[in-house]
C-alpha cells in the first residue's frame, strides 16, 4: 500500500470511533464498509468467527459485541432503525483477523488494531507495575510507622525483626529463610520485593492492624506485641485461603527496584521525547 493510502485508511479509522458508555468502539456497519464488505450478510459471517474467537480466548462476547440500534437515512427526510453492533477495539481486531486479508483494508486493520490492542495492553501492564510499586512502598511506610509505635512501648529495632519474621511464619505458613529459598530471593533482599501484589497488601493489612490494636489496647512489650501481629496475619491469611487464595504458593514477582527503574526510565524517556517537540508558535 503506497503511504497516502495508508494515511487516508488511517483517517477513516479514527473518524469512525466513537464512545459507547464511555468505552471507545466502532459501529459494525460503518465498519463493514471500512473493510470493503458490500453485502451485511457477508460481514456477519466475519463477526461471527470473531464471536467465536472471542469466546474460545475467554473472553465476554456480550462486552465486545453488545447489539444496537442505529438510524439510517432512507429519503424524504425520514430515517428508520436497523440492527448494528457496537464492537469494541479487540472486536475488531479479532474481526480484522478473521476477515479476507486479500483485501488492503483487512491488511491494514489487521496491523491498525493490533497495534491499538498492544498499546492498550501496554498501559494495563505498566498500570499493574506502578500499582505494586506503590503497594511496596505503601507497605515500607506501614513497617515504618509499626516499628516507630513499638519503640516507644519497649521493643527495639532486633525486636522489630523477630516480631515481623513471626508475622511472615503466620502469613505464608513458613520462615522467611525457607520462603526466600522457595521464590528464589536472594539472601540480602528483603521478600517484600520479590511478593506480588496481593501478597505485598496482605502483608500491609496485618501490619496496619496491628498499629492500630497496639496503641488502642495499649500493648507493651515484645511477647504482647508479637502474638498480636501473629494474630492479625493468621486472621488476613484466613481471609485470603478462605477465597482460594495461599500465600506461599503464588509464584514471585519481578524485583520490584528493577521495576522502578524501569518506570522511572520511561518517565524519563517522555519527558526527553517532550523536550524535542516544538513549542507551537514558535519557528
């Protein structure tokens, strides 16, 4: 395809979108003659198999392909309602996919709602990323506050560690030693790190809680403090088997400092990629 061809597919693309309770998608009969199909009877042939691969990837086909109505002009002014599809940007790239790559507007959907679905993709991912850097930073400030308030009430910074140790035993139903050997983290590091993020919020829960009951049932001492932090973490580990969900055996997370670098690494890139672009009004 020669690239004004390209730019004037591209166009028609993203003219074609629109919002639909605030999810963007396209509408099946504007894009049945996006991708060259005379005949709706044709196209629904396509959509089914996109249906069916919507399903088959375990997928809901109601949330991707919810029916419609939609007004058509028929002459003298009037309109009248037809069925339509309201498709959203995996709907069509499954229906790209399935549709007759013969043709030059199924080849450059194919490649147009692939991207778009990658790029989605992509933010999800680096949206789960930040989401449990955070949570382990949520999580450091929590352990903080705790060793603070525990301080105060007799409990040193070696007491702080048999207490959290003891909490981790209760939690993930082995020692820390023996949970850093099962997921693989190095002996420096703290397993924090390596949890993923479910893991890293049940651990802020329970050490929450027991900040909390410390100062209102005015605990003292390491063995009163201790039992209630063990407390708390059998009763978030309950919480979590009681869903089907064991601690020790979710696999590790990526380290989360290399995630940190790498998010910070693209913070960087845009702001460099920002820097280059003009200023409008400016010659």
């Amino acid at each position: 395809m020669k690239s004004e061809e390209i730019k004037n597919l591209f166009l028609k693309f993203e003219a074609a979108t629109s919002q639909l309770e605030g999810v963007e998608c396209w509408s099946a009969r504007e894009l049945q003659e996006l991708l060259g199909y005379s005949k709706w009877e044709n196209f629904e042939k396509v959509i089914q198999k996109a249906k069916d691969a919507c399903k088959n990837a375990g997928e809901s086909v109601e949330n991707h392909f919810p029916d419609i109505r939609k007004m058509v002009e028929i002459g003298s002014n009037s309109e009248r309602a037809i069925d339509d599809i309201a498709l959203t940007r995996y709907a069509c790239y499954l229906i790209a996919q399935n549709g007759d790559s013969r043709k030059e507007e199924i080849a450059f959907a194919q490649n147009y709602f692939a991207v778009q679905t990658r790029r989605a993709e992509m933010v999800e991912q680096r949206l789960l990323e930040f989401e449990r850097v955070k949570a382990r930073e949520k999580l450091s400030q929590t352990e903080k506050q705790l060793s603070g308030i525990i301080y105060e009430r007799g409990v040193d910074s070696q007491g702080f560690a048999i207490i959290r140790s003891k909490g981790d035993q209760a939690l993930f139903r082995i020692n820390t030693q023996m949970l850093k050997k099962k997921m693989g983290v190095p002996d420096n590091r703290p397993v924090a790190d390596f949890l993923p993020t479910i893991s890293i919020k049940a651990k802020d829960l329970a050490a929450e809680m027991t900040g909390l009951n410390v100062q209102s049932k005015d605990l003292k001492g390491q063995l009163r403090i201790e039992k209630e932090h063990v407390d708390n973490n059998i009763a978030v580990r309950t919480m979590l088997t009681n869903r089907g969900i064991v601690p020790e055996n979710l696999p590790p997370a990526e380290d989360v400092k290399k995630l940190q670098r790498k998010l910070d690494g693209d913070e960087k890139k845009v702001l460099k990629e920002t820097k280059k672009k003009p200023s409008k009004g400016k010659k």
